[in-house]
C-alpha cells in the first residue's frame, strides 16, 4: 500500500507517518472489513464521508413534524396501487422501522462484536439519509472510537448499542404513536438473532452463545435496566423463531414473511 501524507522531521530529517503503522484510522479498518465480508455495508454505512445536507440525526428527525412527513410519503409509497384503502398506521410503522433498523443494526453489530477497537455509536455521531419513499436508505457515521469500550466484553458492547443506539430510536417511533415499543423489539430481536448465524465464521461457538443467551434470555441488561430484547425470539423444534407478527400483511403489496408467526 502506497504510504501517504509523509511528514519530515525537523529533528532527523527523516520522513515519518501521520500516525503509527499498527494505529490504523478505524473508519478504514471497519470499511475493509465490511469489504471482506458483507461489501454492501459500504453502500448503507457511510464511514466519515462527505454528510449531504439532507441527512439527520436522530434529534433532528424524531420531531413530530419531520416524522409525519416522513410517514406521510412512506404511506404514499405503499399504498400507491390502492390508493383509496383506509392507511393501517401500526404496520406501516412497523415496516418504516424494519428498513432504519435492519440497515443499522447488522453493520453495527460486526462493527461491535468482531474487532478489537470499539466504535463510539452515541447518537449524534450517527445521520441517516432518507429514501424519496420516506424510508431509511443509507447512515452517515462520525467514526470515534471509544477507548473504554476497547476493554469491555462483547456482551456489554452490544448492551450499550442497545441503550445508547437502539432504545433512543424505539422510544423516539413510540411518542409518535400508532405502534408500541414491544412490537419494534420483536422485529429487532428476530434481525439480531439472525445475525448472530450470520456472524458464526468470525466468532467462536462459546461466544455466541453467550450472546443469544444474555439478549434473548436475561430479562435485564447487566446495568439493571430492563432487556428489551427479552423472549422476543423463542425455542421451538431446536430452533429460535419470532414470537410476534411484524403486521406487515395488512399492507396493499407487501409479501408476507416466509416464516410468519401467523401460519
């Protein structure tokens, strides 16, 4: 690789780096590792990059006047075909939470659970760009590390994006009204466990059985708050299934789940 940035040193008149060689910039290791593996989270997590103007922090776009604008053209979306249909609301917010936090949470999670420098996931590092739809289409992510996360275990990494990434965002979509708290965490807790089979390659057995049993069987988080992601996924015939319907077959065009709960 072609070093850059050189710097001359007064002292010895030797050319040095910016930094050390083994300090490497995280955004760049996290944008080669994501390469490796899943190379679409390059197109999804934009790592200090460029930050158009039309993207938001979380602040900025839970604002009830900002959200209903973004339902609105949500709805607009999905009810395209069959416009004259009474718009069923908790669904639709329910699907409009699966896309903002099946984009997030799955990048996160690598980012978190499988290099040793932890990545600081407090909200306002993080901006998304909203689809023309409505919907969430890609984030924008100030990249810190957060040096005393760099020590914690991998149970407490992933129990801090819970609170400080996902609890935020939940709690910002239920003010909103039209859908519960409970109902968002059974979708979160089916795409977490999910992921946890995507992850087997980088981490060993013991880990992650570790980690499905703290998020899906521990009914509070090691700080003593309450696990969201408690029985949101459920032992049936050797497996882990979805206890709740997302509710997304109320909606005009929209496939149902292969494995709804429902059949």
């Amino acid at each position: 690789m072609a070093l850059q940035s050189l710097q001359l040193s007064d002292d010895s008149g030797c050319f040095v780096l910016p930094w050390s060689p083994a300090a490497r910039p995280l955004a760049d290791s996290l944008r080669e590792h994501f390469a490796t593996h899943r190379p679409y989270f390059n197109d999804i997590i934009k790592l200090n990059e460029p930050v158009p103007a039309s993207a938001m922090t979380l602040s900025e776009w839970r604002k009830p006047a900002v959200l209903t604008s973004l339902m609105a053209a949500y709805g607009d979306h999905i009810y395209r075909n069959q416009p004259q249909l009474s718009r069923e609301h908790k669904p639709l917010k329910s699907l409009w939470a699966q896309w903002y936090i099946g984009l997030l949470v799955p990048p996160m999670m690598m980012a978190l659970l499988t290099q040793p420098k932890a990545l600081n996931i407090a909200p306002q590092h993080i901006r998304v760009e909203f689809h023309e739809t409505g919907r969430a289409k890609c984030f924008w992510i100030n990249v810190e590390e957060d040096s005393q996360a760099n020590e914690l275990p991998l149970r407490l990494r992933l129990e801090q994006f819970i609170t400080h990434g996902l609890i935020p965002v939940v709690a910002a979509l239920e003010a909103s009204e039209d859908i519960n708290a409970r109902l968002i965490w059974s979708n979160t807790g089916y795409l977490v466990n999910w992921f946890f089979g995507e992850l087997k390659p980088l981490l060993d057995e013991q880990s992650l059985a570790a980690l499905v049993n703290a998020c899906f069987f521990e009914k509070q988080l090691s700080c003593g708050r309450e696990n969201p992601l408690y029985r949101t996924v459920i032992p049936r015939d050797g497996v882990l299934v979805r206890r709740t319907c997302c509710q997304r077959y109320k909606l005009p065009d929209v496939q149902r789940c292969g494995d709804c709960t429902l059949k």
